[in-house]
C-alpha cells in the first residue's frame, strides 16, 4: 500500500484545511512519498445525493488506504430526515475507539501553560443516538440511552496509560519546561456520585486495568470539578481519561486554553487504522471569506499526530516545530489576533520545514 491517505475534507473550512494538510505531508521529510485519494463525506454531499457517508468512502479507506485525514463536516442542529454525521458513523465503521487530543500551547508565546492530552471514548455513551420521544398527558418526554461497556472502557484506559508513559519520555527526550511537569498521570474523568452504574463502571473499569502500568499516577476527578480546574490550574493537568461526551466538551474548553479552537488537533485511534481529524467544526461564519482565513494549524497538527501514531515520531516532530516556530513569529490567522490568511500560514510552515 505504501503510505496511502485517504483525504475526507468535508465541508466548509474542512475544504481548505485539508488541503493545507496535504502539502504539509507532501513536503514532510523522513516518510515514504505519500499518495492521497480524495473521498466524499458530508452535509453538502447529503444535500446532493441523499447520502452523507458514501459505502464507497468507507471501502476505499478499508480496502486501499493506510490511514487517513478528516476535515470537518457541518450537523445542523435540527432533525434532518435521512442525516446522521458521518464522522460518529465513520470512527464507528472503523473501529477508530479513541480520540487522542493533545492540547499543548506553544513555548515563548503569552497564555497559559498548558500540556495535556485529552483521551476521548470514541464509540459510545450517548452518542450510540438512542434516542425517543413520545407524548403524554403531561407534554413531549424524550429520553436518550447511555450505554458504557467495560470492553470500551478498558481499552480507552489503557490507551490513556501508555499516552501518559510515552508523553513522559518525549517530554524527556525533547526537553521543554512548559506545562505539566510531574510524573505520568492519567485522571478519569467521570460523574460516578451521580450517575454511579454508568460512570462508575467506566471508572472502575479503568482503574482496573491501572495495576498494568505501575510507572503512572492515576488520579480521578468529577467532571463538572475537572472543567473548574482546567480553567483554574491547567498547568496541572496531563492525561485525562474521559467517556465520549465529557472529552468532546473537556477538549473545546481546552481549546480556548491555548487560544482558538483552530490550533487543536486530534486523531482517531483504532488497533488497524489512524484519522488525523482537527477538533473544530466548518466554522460556517468564516468559511465562505476570500482569501481564506481558517486557521490551518489544527489540520497539520493532525496529519503530524497521524504520522506520530503510524510510528514515525521524527517526521511528526518536524512538523509540530515548524508550526511553533511560524506561530512565534507571528504568522497567524485572525482567530489568534493576526492578519495571515491560511496560505500565508500554511507557506511559513513549509518554509520552516
Ligand atoms: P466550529 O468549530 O465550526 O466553530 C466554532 C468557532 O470557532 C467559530 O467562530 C469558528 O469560526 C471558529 N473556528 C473553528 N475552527 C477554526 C479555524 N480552523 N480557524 C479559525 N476559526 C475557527 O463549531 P460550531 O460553529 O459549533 O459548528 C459549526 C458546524 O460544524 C456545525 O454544523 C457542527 O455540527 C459542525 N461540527 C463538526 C465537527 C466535526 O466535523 N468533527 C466538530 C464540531 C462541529
Ligand atoms: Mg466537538
């Protein structure tokens, strides 16, 4: 197969990110040239031809593709008869069962210290859409299913473990004194005084698997406690092990922690595939401006972390520096108070690779 990307861009600013993405990896020494297919998704290929998540998308990435990266594709907010977002579809299809988030703010800029990698449950609580609703006497009532299985608990445990143990030696290897400092330290992320079946089987499962890994701290914390210390002492915090729903409202907060939502990225974990995948939507408000001003960083930083994941670290690294050495020099997009468009930025990224 070689190194063969499937390129999902999506909608709105995914169409312009992705593509940013691309030259970074095409330009990215240390890795086998990579060869890029372009692959449909979304809510304008929804629109027109009554299929979001094309079967042949999917078969291509399982059949012909190494790994992949995704843009973003817009939800509406409404019910739209026949549209459910193909990206909850996609990590399920793929069995992609961790969302790795890594929220890192860049050394010798102003803001806050911050290090952490939010591990991210990718295939269930309430976004296994159960959903009902029906009519009583009373009113409308609609209920949604929670499910937490201890098989996806355990595995997202021990994903955060070995993050937490190779976030550790990185930090030691490449040095840095900004951010969480301590020994390698997971905290579980759950709401098991309220919710004591679900959240606490997703704790105890986790815990359970804690006596495998005696190198790491394991700490937990309420996530409603958790969200007030993230905004009060984030330098604190490092790996943090959360059910589906609190680590996609944990890893926004922690975006604006380090400036704007464009700089975060992500990847879709699973045991046979990788997505790189920015954490921010298509930003409808922005996507439409000629030229662009979508913040690439966030894409590139997840074809990095895609590369980082596949095993080439060096390569990986590369990148993550020439993108904080544009952001020191000022080559930003208007979300962190500059004037560069994404090309601008995108360029001084290749320039410094
Ligand atoms: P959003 O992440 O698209 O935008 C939130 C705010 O951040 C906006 O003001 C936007 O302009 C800004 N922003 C986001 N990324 C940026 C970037 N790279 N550069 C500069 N500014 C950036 O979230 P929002 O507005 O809640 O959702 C918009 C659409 O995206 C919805 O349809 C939603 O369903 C979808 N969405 C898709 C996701 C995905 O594909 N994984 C994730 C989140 C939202
Ligand atoms: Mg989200």
């Amino acid at each position: 197969k070689g190194l063969r990307i499937g390129m999902i861009a999506g909608d709105g600013i995914g169409r312009v990110v992705l593509p940013a993405a691309q030259r970074v990896l095409q330009n990215v020494p240390g890795i086998p040239t990579p060869t890029f297919v372009n692959l449909d998704a979304g809510f304008e290929h929804f629109q027109k031809t009554g299929v979001a998540l094309p079967p042949a998308t999917v078969q291509t990435l399982k059949n012909e593709c190494t790994a992949a990266m995704f843009g973003a594709v817009s939800s509406p907010s409404h019910k739209v008869a026949g549209y459910s977002s193909p990206i909850v579809a996609l990590r399920k299809e793929m069995d992609l069962y961790a969302n790795v988030r890594p929220v890192k703010s860049v050394q010798g800029t102003e803001g806050r210290d911050v290090d952490m990698t939010i591990v991210r449950e990718n295939t269930e609580c309430l976004y296994i859409k159960q959903e009902t609703i029906e009519d009583t006497p009373q009113g409308k009532v609609a209920r949604a299913t929670r499910q937490i299985s201890e098989r996806a608990s355990t595995r997202i445990g021990r994903m955060s473990f070995e993050i937490a143990l190779a976030a550790a030696e990185v930090k030691k290897q490449r040095g840095g004194n900004y951010g969480w400092q301590g020994p390698p330290t997971v905290t579980i992320v759950h709401k098991s005084n309220v919710l004591s079946i679900t959240d606490g089987l997703f704790r105890e499962s986790v815990r359970a698997v804690a006596g495998d890994y005696p190198g790491v701290v394991v700490e937990e914390q309420i996530v409603d406690s958790l969200v007030y210390r993230l905004f009060r002492e984030p330098e604190k915090l490092s790996v943090l092990c959360c059910p589906n729903l609190y680590g996609d409202i944990v890893s926004d907060g922690g975006a604006a922690l380090v400036g704007s939502l464009g700089l975060v990225p992500s990847v879709n974990v699973g045991d046979n595939f990788i997505m790189g995948e920015p954490v921010h939507g298509s930003a409808p408000d922005i996507a439409d401006r000629v030229p662009s001003i979508a913040n690439p960083i966030a894409s590139i930083r997840s074809a990095a972390l895609m590369l980082e994941f596949m095993g080439y670290v060096e390569p990986a690294a590369k990148i993550y520096d020439a993108v904080d050495d544009a952001i020191r020099k000022g080559f930003v997009t208007p979300d962190l108070g500059g004037k560069m468009s994404t090309d601008e930025v995108t360029e001084e990224i290749l320039r410094n690779l």
